[in-house]
C-alpha cells in the first residue's frame, strides 16, 4: 500500500467535525495531566469528565436543543467556580453566570410569551397563527426578540463580547477552548432553529432580517476597536474569537428569509464549527507564551528564543482565527464575505472588512512582539514543557490537515 492512499483519508477526516474536535480534545488531556503533574495537590482526573460533553455539542450541534443549553451552561459554569483556591477561575465563572443566565431568563419569557399569544410551541405552527394578524403587535415584537437573545450572547459577539475574552484569560488552557466553542455552537444552532421558517410571517422577518445585519454590523465593528485596543494575549485570543461569532450572525443574516434557510445556515455553519474547537485550542496554548504588549523593542518571549520553529508552527491557528491567506480561518472569512456580497449586504460586508483587518494586523504584531529583537547571550534557561510544545505541534497539524481536506473536496463541500 503506497504511502498517499495513507496519508489521503486520514487528511480526508480532517474535513469533518468529528476528527478535529478529538484532536483538540486530546491537546486539552495532554494540557489537563501537565497542570495535574505540575499541581500534586490536584491529583483528581474528574474534571476532566466535562470536556467530553463539550465537544459532543461541536461535533453534533444538531443535539444541543433548548434544554441542553442551560445544563451545559451550567457545567461549564461549575468547573470554573469548583477550585476556591483560583481567584481568577471562580471570577471568570461567576461572570458567566451573572451574563448568560440572564439571557437565559428573558429568552425563555420571549419563547413563552409566543407560546402563550398563539397558544402553540411549534414555531412553523407560531407564524403560521401571527400571520393572522389577531395578536397585538408589540406583544410579538417585543417576544420574538428576547428569544433571540441567549443566541446572540453565547455567540459572544459585541456587544457581548467581554465574556469571551474574560474566558480565554480566566479559565484553564485546557477548558477555555472547547467551552468558547461549545457555546457558539450552541448560539448559532439557538438562532436557526428560532429563524426556521420566518419566512412565513413576512412582518417578524422584517424585524429579526435588519436585527441580524445590523447585529453582525455592530459586532465587527466594536469587535475590531476592541481588539485594538487589547494588550494582553489571552484577551486578543477571546475577541479574534468573538468576531468568530460575528461571522456567524453575518451568516445568517445573509440566509435569513431564504425557503431553504435551515439547510444553507447548517451547510455555512458545518466549517465554521469545525474550525473553532482547533484554532481556539492551538491559540490559546500560544497566548499562554506569549508576552503582555511589552512593545517590539523588548527581547522575545521564552517560546520564540528557544524553540522558535515550534513558535512558528504554533502560530497557525492564530493567523487562522486573523483569516490570514492561506489558512483555513481564511476560507471561513473570504465564504462569509462572498455570501454576504452575493446576498446584497454591502453595510455588513464593509464592516466585516474592517474587522479582518484589524485581526490581521494584530496577529502579525502579536507575531512581532513574540519574537521581539535580537537579544544578547543565551536564551532563558527557563524551559517551555514539552507537553505544551507538543500541543502546540498537534493543533497546528491537525488544522493544516484541516485546510488541506477542505480544499481537496471544495471548501463548501
């Protein structure tokens, strides 16, 4: 057997979300057994019983109903605040739970109210009863988008994007990851299933269409101000992340209205889950290297100096969260921004444009900063663990794999 027709299906999986979702999921074990070894006190391996659970919504976003989203919001929310030790964990879950559970609330009081105003939980049977026009209008209104809410917050776009950057800095290199992702997976799959169908009820379109553009608008926009003015890695990482939910807003904003709205939004949102759980993984292990804007005069950090091939090959999933050309974070943004186009979004577009370059421009100057200048004498004695250098490896061939399998079978494919 040659070596192509082993090396061509493995690459292959890489275009599903099931394979890259375990890769992460093997980096956040391999993260988890290095803190464990580092913290004897700490020798337990229960909490990391939560990450399967996590991945499983990445990899079948399709199962995360209504009722999974608070219990997974929860779980994530527990595993941050269990260790009364780390400040800064229990902080970090505590504001989770002080932004997502009240969106939580008055979503399930939008989805109530339209239940109780047309006397049916099946939202195709909710427009097909408000398009007679017997409820009063600002009871539907007002309803339909507070029920919206909870979507547009996990997504963690702006102006609800401070909790992702708030994740990525706070909690566990090993959890932030796949619970960023989890969770707009779950935004986005909370904003189809409540959009299926709108189409229906031409006046609620006319409100969730513009409430979606000018939502993904908004998200760009303070997004890339944001990070601009971010000066610490961790934080850069949470916001690239949030523009990632902006993407999906545009997403659906573009296929908002359409007959097939559920199959073109799962068909837009298949890629773009399955980079996440990577990239977010591979990024955030960098961040963790890399130093706090300490400007480009200043040495490089301890990673670049010693290792800098492996900072290097590290980098990828950050220049692919920034869309960087020739990643697969690019593809993401270069099929959002051509949807958009073809659909007659020029307002969105422009925005989206400008938060491209605001995330390229970062990268390279967190790039920058990474490798400062040449410094005299030797590098730090101080080592990089090789468990982090090897996830670091792992995410950055798993999304490489990634990119190579989308362009095999077509990126839309």
């Amino acid at each position: 057997m040659s070596l192509s027709a082993i090396v061509t299906p493995v690459v292959g999986s890489f275009g599903t979300a099931l394979v890259p979702t375990a890769v992460a999921l093997a980096v956040a074990l391999l993260l988890f057994l290095l803190e464990r070894r580092q913290d004897p006190q700490a020798a337990t391996v229960a909490p990391f019983a939560a990450l399967p659970p996590l991945a499983g919504v990445v990899v079948a976003p399709a199962r995360a109903t209504f009722v999974l989203v608070p219990l997974v919001v929860g779980l994530a929310v527990a595993m941050m605040a269990r260790n009364r030790r780390d400040l800064l964990h229990s902080e970090c879950g505590l504001k989770l739970l002080w932004v997502l559970g009240p969106a939580l609330a008055l979503s399930w009081a939008g989805m109530e109210l339209l239940t109780l105003s047309t006397g049916t939980s099946v939202f195709a049977e909710q427009w097909a009863v408000l398009q007679l026009g017997l409820e009063p209008r600002f009871l539907w209104s007002t309803a339909l988008p507070l029920s919206l809410l909870t979507g547009v917050v996990l997504l963690g776009a702006a102006p609800f994007h401070f909790w992702m950057a708030d994740l990525f800095h706070g909690a566990r290199a090993w959890l932030a990851p796949l619970t960023a992702a989890a969770f707009q997976v779950m935004g986005a799959m909370w904003l189809a299933r409540r959009l299926t169908g709108i189409e229906a009820f031409p006046a609620g379109a006319e409100i969730t269409g513009p409430m979606l553009a000018i939502a993904s608008a908004v998200a760009f926009i303070a997004g890339a101000a944001t990070l601009l003015g971010q000066r610490r890695p961790e934080r850069r990482v949470g916001t690239l992340a949030s523009l990632h939910g902006g993407l999906m807003l545009a997403a659906l904003a573009a296929a908002h209205g359409r007959e097939d709205f559920v199959d073109a939004s799962r068909a837009m949102m298949g890629p773009w889950a399955t980079h996440l759980a990577l990239a977010y993984t591979g990024a955030s292990i960098l961040a963790r290297f890399l130093p706090v804007a300490p400007g480009l005069a200043a040495p490089g950090a301890t990673l670049f100096r010693r290792h800098p091939i492996t900072a290097l090959v590290g980098a990828l999933p950050l220049l692919s969260l920034a869309g960087v050309p020739g990643t697969p974070g690019a593809l993401v943004w270069l099929d959002t921004a051509s949807t958009l186009a073809a659909t007659g979004h020029p307002g969105v577009l422009a925005a989206l444009a400008v938060a491209w370059l605001a995330a390229f421009a970062t990268a390279i100057q967190q790039l920058r900063e990474g490798f400062g200048i040449p410094a005299q004498g030797q590098p730090p004695e101080r080592p990089t663990p090789w468990a982090a250098r090897g996830a670091l490896w792992i995410a950055a061939l798993g999304l490489a794999a990634m990119g190579a399998a989308w362009l095999g079978r077509g990126f839309a494919g």
